[in-house]
C-alpha cells in the first residue's frame, strides 16, 4: 500500500458529487515548492474522500491550507494543455487537517453558532 501525507493549498472549493448512488467529495491540493534555480513548481494532487465530510465542506475552500493523509494511486492522462502523456496523483483521503488559523475567527465562531448541528458535527470528529 502507498501512503502519502501532503500539505497545500485548495485550488478550489471541494464538492460533493454522486455516482451510481455513492456520494463522495473531491478537491485538489496544490504544493508549490522554490527550486534552486529560482523557479516554483507546483505539484496538484487530486483528493477524494467517500466518508462524510459535508461538515468541513464550508471550511473547504479555495486558498485553505490543509494536511491531507491516505492511500496514494498514480495516474497517465493525456494533457489537453500539451498534448502529451503526464502522470497524476491521487489521493484516498483518510486523514484531513487544516493548518494554521482561519483568517476571520470571529466570522467562523458566527457561522457555527448559527449551525449548531454542523458545529457539533465538527466536534464529534475531533481527535481529542
């Protein structure tokens, strides 16, 4: 089994979707790092979890940067932006955490006042 643990950087708001009545959530994490000859390079890896996490949903947007663990898979797709084979990483999400603080806390405090349910939710899935 591979395992892979990546910190990054939601490139868009994560989703819920549903195929063959299985719902699942998806979202891709970018992890950008400085060569030594000054460039970056931004490594994508595309997420998704089939357990619940539509509580999270609201705090998984685009810009948020998150700890991600669970099972890794490599894929070759065809890219329409060069025409040529590139491989992918894909990640079964097992583990999630969000690094550093919310950049409003008084806002997020509000928002889970006002949702009492999805707050206790949260709670619930707290480690400790």
């Amino acid at each position: 089994m591979l395992q892979l643990s990546i910190i990054g950087n939601l490139g868009a708001d994560a989703e819920k979707k549903e195929k063959n009545g299985k719902q699942f959530f998806t979202f891709r994490v970018a992890h950008s790092e400085k060569l030594q000859d000054g460039t970056e390079r931004t490594i994508w890896v595309s997420c998704l979890s089939s357990r619940d996490i539509s509580a999270l949903l609201p705090f998984l947007t685009k810009g948020t940067r998150v700890y991600c663990s669970g099972r890794a898979s490599v894929r070759v797709f065809s890219s329409p932006a060069t025409h040529q084979f590139e491989a992918g990483i894909d990640l079964s999400v097992e583990r999630i955490e969000f690094c550093g603080q919310p950049i409003n806390r008084e806002s997020v405090k509000a928002w889970l006042e006002k949702n009492p349910e999805t707050a206790n939710a949260i709670y619930n899935e707290l480690p400790f």
